[in-house]
C-alpha cells in the first residue's frame, strides 16, 4: 500500500521540477545576440525590458520560485529576440535619402 503513495509522490516531486537553467541561457543568449546586432541604438526599449525580465527571472531563482523564473525567462527570450529582429531589420534597411 505505501508503495504506490510513495511512487506518486515522487512523480509528482519531479513534475514540480526544478530551476530553469535552460530558459536562463536561452534568455541571456538572446539578449547578447541582440545586443551585437545594435539593439541598443535600434531597439532600446526591448533591450531594456529583456535584461530586465532576466534580472526578475534572477529574482525568482534566488526565491526557489522556479515556476515565475521560467516564466520571466521565457518572456525575457521573446523580448530579446524581438529586439534583435528590429536590428536587423533596421540594418538591413537602405540608409535614409539625403537630397
């Protein structure tokens, strides 16, 4: 009988998981990609806000809250990379007519 309580309550441990270290580097990745690209000049904005997603994701780990640090990492990705498409895109755009 506490053979199977047992099993369940270890399955269920595992599918709590555990800090979301591959969200983390997916994020800070992101965030240097689009920081060589030029989000800085061209997207500052997103740039901001996906370092700040990190450093909220930062926060959650510090908290053992691992369910809000993936979150924050996970939006902290799509931020960035969103940064970094506007770079490029902004790069890649003919420079403004001058006559």
């Amino acid at each position: 009988m506490r053979a199977p309580v047992i099993a369940a309550l270890l399955s269920l441990l595992a599918a709590c998981g555990g800090a979301p270290v591959q969200q983390m580097s997916d994020a800070r990745q992101a965030v240097r990609a689009a920081q060589a690209a030029g989000a800085g000049e061209y997207a500052p904005e997103q740039l901001a806000q996906a370092q700040r997603l990190i450093e909220e994701a930062q926060d959650g780990l510090r908290r053992h809250d691992y369910r809000s640090a993936e979150s924050a990492a996970v939006e902290a990705r799509r931020t960035a990379l969103q940064a970094l498409e506007v770079s490029r895109s902004a790069r890649a755009a003919p420079p403004p007519d001058r006559t």
